[in-house]
C-alpha cells in the first residue's frame, strides 16, 4: 500500500473520466490516432492572489509513465457492453508513449500560460487528461496556498496539521507531499513523513493532559519522556491562570538540566493571549522559550498577527492549508493547441472559441519565456510559437492575451526558457532521485523564484497583477483564427 502511494495514487488506466475512453474508442474506430498537442495551463490566480506554485509534477510522471489497463480493468470495462472487443485488445497494450515539456516543480506560475505541455497521439493524449489534471489541480492549489501562509508569517516556522481535515487518505498525502513545496517545515503526517522525507512534527493533544489527575502531572510526564521536544499546549483549562503557570514550573527543570521548552495555544485570543503569555515567559526568566499557535489559522489571520508584533515563534496550520480554504479548486484545464495532418505533413494550429473571452485559447504549439530586468526581477512572461526566440538585449512588442490594444515594449537583460522536457517517448528522460530530494528541490525552486518578484505580486491583499502576455506572431495568428470564426 505504501509504495502505491509513493509513486503513483492510483495505479490504474481506470483512473480517467468515462467519456475519455469512449472517445477514444471513436477516434479509434475512425482511423483518427494522428499526433496532437495539448497544454495544460488554468485560467485565473486561486485566493485572488498575484502567483500560484507548480505543484505535483513528479508524481504525475511517475504514473503516466506506469499508465496502463491491467485484465481485471479490461473485463470491467467489457462488463459496460459499449467497447468492441477489438478496442479492447487495443487497450490491453495501451501504455503512454508521449513526449511532455513542464514548468520545474515548484515554479511561480500565472494563468493561460501552458504549464505543461503533452505531445502525444490522438487516443493516449485524450486517456490521461484526467490523470493530469488531477495531479496538478490539487497539488498547485495547496502549494500556492501554503505558500501564502508562508509568506504572512514572514517566512518564519510552519507546521501542516491537516491529516485529520483532508480529503481522504489520497488527499492527505498528497497536501503533505505539496504544503512541503509551499513552504511547510514539516507536518504531523507519520506516512507523509517516512515516504516523502519530510520532518515529523507534533506536540500534545488536550486529551493527554485531560487523562491525568492533573495539568502540572501531564506536563511532568511529558517533560520527561521527550525532554528535547517539550512544547506545552497551555489552553486546555485556563490559558493564564493555570496553562501557562504550570509550563513555567516544568520548564524550568528542564532548563537547568540544560534544556529549552516552548507552549502551545490553540484557542481564544491569540493575539491577547501570547501577549500575556510572552509577558509571564519573560518575568520568569525563560526569554528563549518559544511559542507555538495553532487553531483554524489562515494567511489573513497570521499576516494581521505578524503586522502587529504578536510574539509567535512557529504556526500550526491544517484544515485551511490542506484543503485551500474558500478556494475549492485549481482551474487548470486541458486544451488542444495543434494537431497533425498527414496531407500538409505539418502540424495544424487549434482554438477553442468561447462567448466569454478569456475562455478562448491560445493557438499552436508554444513556449513561454520569462523575462528579467536590469535589476534581476521578473519583468513578464511571453508566450511564443513553438519557432520563436527571444533574445535579451533586444526591444520586442507584446500583447494582451485578450486584450488587443494592450501592448507594452520591452528589452529583457535576461530571458528564461520555462518549458522543459521531462518525458520522451514514453521515459523519463532524467533519472529518477529519491522524493525528499525532489521536494528539497521544489521547495529551493519555489523560494528562489519568489525572490525574483516585485513584492508587490505577492501581497495576500489587491496584488499587483503580473503580465502574461502573447508575441505579435502568437497574438497575430490568434486573431486570424478569431476574424475567420466571425466571418
């Protein structure tokens, strides 16, 4: 069970939406399988913020590349009476023989640029969509969000609590394997931590301290058994009158056996409350002891925390971080955007039209550059065709993606191809490292890319708006297809 998970969530073609394989049967019956490309991008920042992180690439990989019907799916799928037997058999071999281009796991990302982007046939392009999006939906969704959990608490220590609040065993896992790249310093997830390598975290629960006679017995008993660890939850009966004086009496014996101690809060008034709290720690001597907060916490609550002084060392963090909060879902979507016609050997641009203009795509196959500033600051991204280069040093015009009279000049001092490819044929093309070396990585490509923005972009409250914008040859193919749909 355990390894299911660490590589793959579910390890079944099943795991697709239905009307995925009756298309295909209809592409296949049809003689239909040519090439096509599709980009996965989404369509608007979750939590009306400035950025979002590329999240759950490596674990998509690892089951796209692992992709295929076994003979229990094969039977059920016979059981429907709506596949021929001959697509069955077709099925049977099926596995992804593609090619894919992505982001770097842990990438500052914005909307309609292409995230990722699948080169494959017609049928294996159609089969995976749901297997793609539902690892990168998901996954970016909480890393963004912890990520700007992480940014209010002024990059300080955050702990993911959220097993307990998540969507299932999947989507605990899966939020832990995520709030990692965000910005989280650990979590509480035993499972997470073993197959991920991320740092176990925890302290007590007010269930202990209610199973003995006493507040000051509990926390003696703790104190011994984890003299290192000793975090004190402080708010089980009174937070002031008796929580925080019985920390003290313990921890000051394990300070003069050469140990520190901290507490926990995790309800009333937090900003009253460690307030006074940080008071008494101090007046005692204990200025060095730390102070823990959990309880239904999210970016607003600990930005306004952090603006006014309140003296807390360290976040807990679950149900809002591992769920997104009052953001249900990622928009990421998957589009085609060029397919193959065996009469021009070439390949043949496509758009999805739409009544609501931001929902049209952007046509062909293409690339997105970033571009940099004398000052080393992400200036835009640019989304090309597929043939185009952009040089630094070199003033180039760009356009809205939507919006045709907005345009703005630029010459970049430095320019960054984001696009990569990662499966080829089918393999991966780099060889696979262990998870907490990937997260480790994602993790260190999330902070160094944030560094490289304007502040401005990464306000939780009205950000600045990035600009993601289209070359004249993207933005001038766009609009013949749109003057041709007119007409």
């Amino acid at each position: 069970m355990a390894q299911k998970i660490e590589n793959s969530t579910i390890n079944s073609a099943l795991f697709t939406d239905f009307y995925e394989l009756t298309m295909a049967q209809g592409y296949w019956k049809n003689n239909m399988n040519h090439d096509v490309v599709f980009d996965v991008f989404f369509r608007r920042q979750p939590f009306n913020g400035g950025f979002s992180v590329f999240a759950g690439l490596d674990t998509l990989l690892d089951a796209i590349t692992d992709f295929t019907f076994s003979s229990e799916d094969i039977e059920y799928l016979k059981l429907q009476n709506i596949f021929d037997d001959e697509f069955l058999n077709y099925l049977k071999d099926f596995r992804f023989n593609g090619t894919i281009y992505a982001f770097e796991e842990g990438s500052i990302v914005f909307p309609q640029e292409p995230v990722l982007r699948i080169h494959a046939n017609l049928i294996e392009a159609q089969i995976v969509e749901g297997l793609v999006l539902n690892h990168i939906n998901f996954q970016s969704l909480i890393a963004t969000k912890t990520a700007r959990i992480w940014l209010a608490s002024k990059k300080s220590s955050i702990m993911e609590f959220g097993l307990r609040r998540a969507q299932g065993n999947d989507g605990a896992m899966s939020a832990t394997r995520a709030a990692f790249i965000g910005g989280a310093a650990g979590t509480s997830n035993t499972l997470a931590g073993k197959l991920y390598d991320i740092p176990v975290m925890g302290t007590m629960a007010h269930s202990w301290i209610m199973a003995f006679p006493s507040e000051l017995e509990a926390f003696e008993a703790y104190a011994k058994l984890y003299p290192t660890k000793a975090i004190f939850l402080i708010d089980t009966y009174d937070t002031l009158r008796s929580g925080i004086k019985n920390a003290i009496t313990v921890g000051a014996k394990l300070v003069e056996k050469g140990y520190n101690f901290g507490v926990r809060l995790d309800s009333g008034d937090i900003s009253y409350l460690t307030t006074e709290v940080r008071k008494e720690l101090d007046k005692a001597g204990f200025p060095q002891a730390t102070i823990t907060v959990s309880n239904e916490l999210t970016e607003e609550i600990i930005e306004t925390l952090v603006q006014n002084n309140t003296p807390i060392n360290s976040w807990g963090v679950g149900t809002h971080m591992v769920t997104g909060g009052n953001e249900a879902s990622f928009t990421g979507v998957y589009k085609l955007a060029a397919r193959y016609d065996k009469n021009t050997n070439k390949n043949i641009p496509a758009m999805k039209f739409s009544d609501n203009p931001e929902k049209n795509t952007n046509p062909g196959i293409k690339n997105v550059f970033r571009l940099y500033d004398d000052n080393g600051y992400a200036k835009a991204d640019i989304i090309a065709l597929e043939e185009e280069i952009i040089q630094p040093n070199t003033e180039h015009r760009y356009y809205h993606p939507m919006i045709d009279y907005r345009q703005f000049t630029f010459s970049a001092s430095k320019v960054e191809s984001m696009l990569h490819k990662v499966v080829e044929n089918g393999n991966r093309i780099t060889p696979k490292i262990k998870t907490g070396e990937i997260l480790r990585k994602a993790h260190s490509t999330m902070q160094k890319q944030l560094e490289s923005f304007d502040s401005s972009y990464k306000r939780i409250l009205n950000p600045h708006i990035y600009k993601v914008s289209l070359t004249e040859k993207l933005k001038e193919l766009k609009m013949d297809f749109i003057n041709k749909c007119i007409k």
